[in-house]
C-alpha cells in the first residue's frame, strides 16, 4: 500500500465519482463516505487541505450522517472523545504516502536510460547534505576496506526505508536489533530514549529490545551457574583457563515477580551443602506463603556476583564473562566460601575449563577460605585438598627464601582492598 505503483497512472485527473471508487478500492467503503461528506473530490484536495481527513470525527455535531460516520471509522471513550480505529487509519496512512509518492515521482524527470541518478539542483539546495552523502558513497566504493562501515550502511538503509512509512510500520533488520540492544545495555533507558526520540525510526522501542533480550538463551536467572554457555563461550575464544572472581555490592531492597520463571525474586535465596545458592526456591500460588515470606524473611540488600576471566595464551584481551548473580543477606560463613569454590573447580573442570584461582575483597571469611584452600598455616583434615586430581605443582625460585607457598595448590588466590 505504501508504493505509488498501486495506483493508476491517471491518479491525479481523477475526479467525482472516479476519484470516490478509487478510495474505495483502496480504503474501504467507509473512508471513501468520509471522503464524500466533506466533499473532498480529487487527489489533490485530499493532499493540499489544510485540515487532516479525519478532523470532523472530534466535531461536536448533531448531523446524523456525520454520528453514523463516526461509530464506523472510530471508536467512542469514557471520557467522550473519538478514537480512530487502527485498521482504517493505517490505511488512510498508507494511501496518503502512496500519494505523496506519486506526486514526487511525476515531478521529477525521466531518468536517463543509463544507471547513472541524476538529481536535481533544487532538490540539492533543499538538502545539501545529500552532496556529502553522494560523495561519501563513492568515495566508499573505491575503498577496499568497508568492513567497519557495515553498520553504518544498515543503519543509513534502514532509516531512510522508516521513513517512507508511518511509525507503526517501521521495521529493523538484525544487525539494527543487536546494535539497539547493545546500546540499551550499555547506555542505559534514558540514552537510548533521547537518542530514539530525536532520530525517528532509527532504533526498535525499548520493549521490544527487551522482549528478545527475555527470549534469548542469555536470560539471567537468579542463582543460576551458567556453566554449559560458559564453556560455549570459552571454547569459542579458544580459552581453557580462567581466573575466577566473586564479590558483593549493595542494591536496594525489592520483591519482584518474575513471570518466565514464575518466582520472587528478592529474598535471599538458602546455601545447599556445597555453598551453592538454590534456584527457585520462591514458587508459589498461595497468598498466605508469599505473606509468612514478607514477615519472616529480609529482602536482599547485596548482589553478589561470580564473573570468570578468561588467560589467553595469545595476549588477547577478552571480556569477563558472567557466571551467575544471586541475593543475599550476608549471612554466610567462611565453610560455605571454601565449599563453594571448590565445586565451582570441579564443574568446569568437568567442561574442559581450569580456574586457576580466585580473586576477591578482604572480608575475613573470604581470607579465611583463602588461607585453608591453599594451606596458608592452615588446613582442613576432613577435606584432602592436597590429593585432589586438579592439583598442580608451583616452581618457586630458588632464591625466593622468604617467601612461603607449598608448591602443590589446587589454585591461586588474589585478595584486593
């Protein structure tokens, strides 16, 4: 509907009766009435009126053919006024694009047979951007080296194909969604919003960013270790060691319902006997267990984070990766740490992934399990740390008699302030 080819070549001589069935044809039999009432009888008065088509419908009128009109083409709210129905008014948008397309399209000349586009002087001083646009075109065609305009020539494409269409048309490609998403990650709601706001149809409403981000196998759930998308990630990097990082930051106290795990979110969720958060541990349908919850327990006021490093052997500087992201209430001890870690080292080893040690703040119970996973003056008799197969062996320099380290540790550790 939105191009001019839909409509016949003799659009603009059509008048009266003519003019009305091609409405019809093209907008149904209640816009070419509206059409008719306001004795609207060409294309051109349909262009060039100063007024919208659809201006009479908010008319306070006791014309019973304007009444029967309006109950067709809009729909009547509580508060008395006039609503356009979608459908119809989608297809008086696209009829006065088609229109306008037509119009430009008869007053430009003939192209030349050749492929070369000529365009016109007055069409240049309207928009001397096009000039630098051209030019950078062509400069762009002489380049060997166009992979990093990739993006910039979808996004110009997309943009200029938005505009042909009223807003409830626009449509993005791909590369435009992972570069919209990226951008809502990185610079947050309000960036993105002014930058959508002053460029229309240049970038997916945020919901619909969100929406496939909610679809995506990249979906962080609360207490979830995800370790099989881990080593997809590491393995395609080529990484097979990591040094391991956990810690905790402060965030305000929220219950939250999360409708694609159908949970809260926002309690602490309780340690197993490994030290693992458990998932889902706050599914229910009764009203009365949600408000014990609410009494008995305390939201969370920390994150606490598990991110992995990737060691390249090739001085590659990767991102970290996020292993999980939980709640807690900071009642935990140094047993639940040591434990912890120690089963994080056994299920990536299960995929083929080392940690080759683990980096965390001063909190005592952190120093505490640090000091017992590498029998720093300590040691646990009930946990053989030191038969444990992913052990390695440390060469220390000879030379080195002041420091103490024995020379088999299953891994490193890294204590910052």
């Amino acid at each position: 509907m939105s191009s001019f080819n839909i409509l016949p070549n003799d659009i603009f001589s059509l008048k009266g009766n003519a003019f009305y069935k091609l409405v019809q044809t093209q907008c149904g039999d209640e816009v070419m009435e509206l059409v008719r009432y306001q004795c609207v009888s060409s294309a051109y008065s349909l262009l060039y009126s100063p007024s919208d088509l659809f201006d009479c419908i908010h008319l306070n009128s006791s014309d019973p053919r304007l009444i029967d009109m309006k109950q067709k083409v809009a729909f009547l709210m509580d508060d008395g006024t006039w609503k356009i129905k979608i459908g119809i008014q989608d297809q008086v948008d696209s009829f006065m694009i088609a229109l306008r397309a037509r119009l430009w399209n008869d007053q430009q000349p003939v192209p030349p047979p050749a492929e070369d586009l000529v365009i016109s002087a007055d069409l240049l001083s309207s928009f001397p951007w096009l000039k630098s646009l051209v030019l950078f075109c062509q400069n762009l065609t002489r380049s060997s080296n166009t992979s990093k305009l990739v993006c910039l020539s979808s996004f110009v494409e997309n943009l200029a194909k938005n505009l042909l269409n009223p807003s409830n048309r626009y449509r993005h490609s791909k590369l435009i969604e992972d570069f919209a998403l990226a951008f809502l990650v990185t610079g947050g709601h309000y960036a993105y919003q002014f930058f959508r706001l002053n460029i229309p149809g240049s970038l997916p409403c945020p919901t619909s960013i969100s929406s496939r981000l909610m679809n995506t196998n990249h979906r962080l759930i609360e207490s979830e270790f995800r370790f099989d998308l881990m080593k997809e990630h590491f393995r395609s990097i080529d990484v097979k060691y990591i040094y391991a990082s956990e810690d905790c930051t402060g965030v305000i106290k929220k219950i939250s319902y999360d409708a694609k795990s159908n949970s809260f979110v926002g309690f602490p969720p309780p340690l197993n006997r490994n030290g693992m958060p458990q998932q889902l541990q706050y599914q229910t349908d009764s009203f009365n267990e949600l408000r014990k919850w609410f009494n008995e327990k305390t939201p969370s006021n920390l994150l606490n984070i598990h991110v992995a490093q990737p060691i390249s052997v090739n001085d590659h500087h990767d991102s970290p990766y996020l292993i999980s992201a939980y709640g807690t209430d900071n009642k935990f001890d140094m047993s639940h740490v040591l434990l912890r870690w120690l089963h994080l080292i056994e299920e990536c080893g299960k995929r083929g992934i080392r940690i080759i040690g683990f980096s965390t703040d001063c909190d005592i119970r952190y120093l505490r399990a640090m000091r017992l996973i590498t029998r720093f003056f300590a040691s646990l008799p009930n946990i053989p740390i030191r038969d444990d197969l992913n052990s390695f062996r440390v060469i220390l320099p000879s030379k080195w008699i002041w420091f103490f380290m024995d020379p088999k540790q299953i891994c490193l550790v890294f204590s910052r302030r």
